[in-house]
C-alpha cells in the first residue's frame, strides 16, 4: 500500500459512519456480547444475547447465575461452555472488584476471564470511545494482509503494524470499517474485487 490517505478517502466514503454490529445497550452487554462473539457470527450473538440479558441484567445477576442455564442459552454460540465460564467468571469479578463497572483501561480489561486484545479494543472503542488500539479480527487481519498493509498474519503483530500507520484519530472507526469491508467486498472465498472501491490501490495478495 502506497497511499494510505488514499486508501482512508476510499473507505471513509464508502463508510462515512461505522459501528460494531453487535447489539448492545452498554458496555457490560457489550463485553458480554464480544466474549461470546469468537468464533461465532455476529448474527448468532444478537439472537442469543436479548435472552441472556433478560435474564441476567446486570453484572451481579450474571456472576451468580446458574452454569447449567447459561450453558443452555449460549450453546448456539459455540464453545458453550468454556463461554459460559469465562462470562460467569468475568460477571463476578465486575461486581466485586469493578463495583459492576466495565473497566475503562486495557490492563484492567485484560484482567478479566476470556478478554484479549481484541476483545478489550472493541469495549474501550465501541462502549467508550476510546482509542487503545486496534481491533484485529479475522477480518480485519485477512483485508490488511491482502491490502498490503501488513506482511505478517498473527493478530497482535498486525495490530501493531496498523497502529504505526494510521492515524490514532482514525482507530477505533478503521476496525469497523475493514470489518465491514471484509464482510461486503473482500470475503474469505470469492472476493468481490470488480466491485471493490479499493480494488485499484489493491495487490490482491491472498491468505
């Protein structure tokens, strides 16, 4: 990639305006929601997520939930149970050490069960607006790799890469915005590069 401002104009007027596509209604459901979201679709996620947070509201509730039941309401997710432990685990350590607070920092976050990077990028971006990094996920890695915009594919180098050159201004709106970009244009098969509106600037290199 030559012209990463060329490349920001490109997307910024394809995506003027991004957000997560997780349904949420704040940053505890948010957390939740992005902890059950790896490996699983989006989609999947907001059908389970209204009847987990119907049932178990707050942080308090979650954390002395039933395991068994919070298995049966996440199964479709994937990897039910380790999920379940992990939102469990994190519920009770919001309550009684974060006053049932979503940390507002990265260490803090990493702190928590079943949160990496990627995870605490999306709440501090998406539930706070606040630029630590960047959200590298499977989309994000496969579109900056075929973009030129990274030679390396293990997501906490790509994120590194992606920090160095752009602008910290744009951060949080750029995951969002390759993340949309991965899912309208640049698929894992069959990418859609005739109609791609960074199909010209692209080295179509592959994963």
């Amino acid at each position: 990639m030559k012209d990463i401002k060329e490349l920001l104009f490109v997307l910024k007027k394809e995506y003027p305006k991004t957000a997560t596509a997780l349904r949420h209604e704040n940053p505890f459901q948010l957390l939740i929601a992005t902890i059950l979201s790896a490996q699983c679709t989006d989609e999947r996620v907001n059908m389970v997520t209204p009847v987990l947070f119907r049932k178990y509201p707050t942080p308090e509730r979650l954390g002395k939930g039933d395991l068994n039941d919070i298995e049966s309401i996440i199964h479709s997710t994937g990897f039910y149970k380790s999920k379940a432990r992990s939102i469990k685990e994190t519920s009770r350590i919001l309550a009684e050490k974060f006053s049932s607070k979503v940390p507002r920092t990265m260490n803090e976050l990493l702190s928590l069960k079943g949160v990496a990077r990627k995870t605490a990028n999306v709440v501090l971006g998406n539930g706070y607006g606040i630029a630590e990094g960047i959200v590298v996920d499977t989309h994000v890695k496969r579109v900056s790799f075929r973009l030129g915009l990274t030679k390396n594919t293990s997501p906490a180098k790509v994120e590194k890469d992606l920090m160095k050159i752009i602008p910290e201004k744009d951060w949080i709106w750029f995951s969002n915005a390759l993340i949309l970009h991965g899912r309208k244009y640049c698929a894992w098969r069959n990418p859609l590069c005739n109609k791609c509106p960074a199909e010209k600037m692209c080295p179509k290199q592959g994963l």
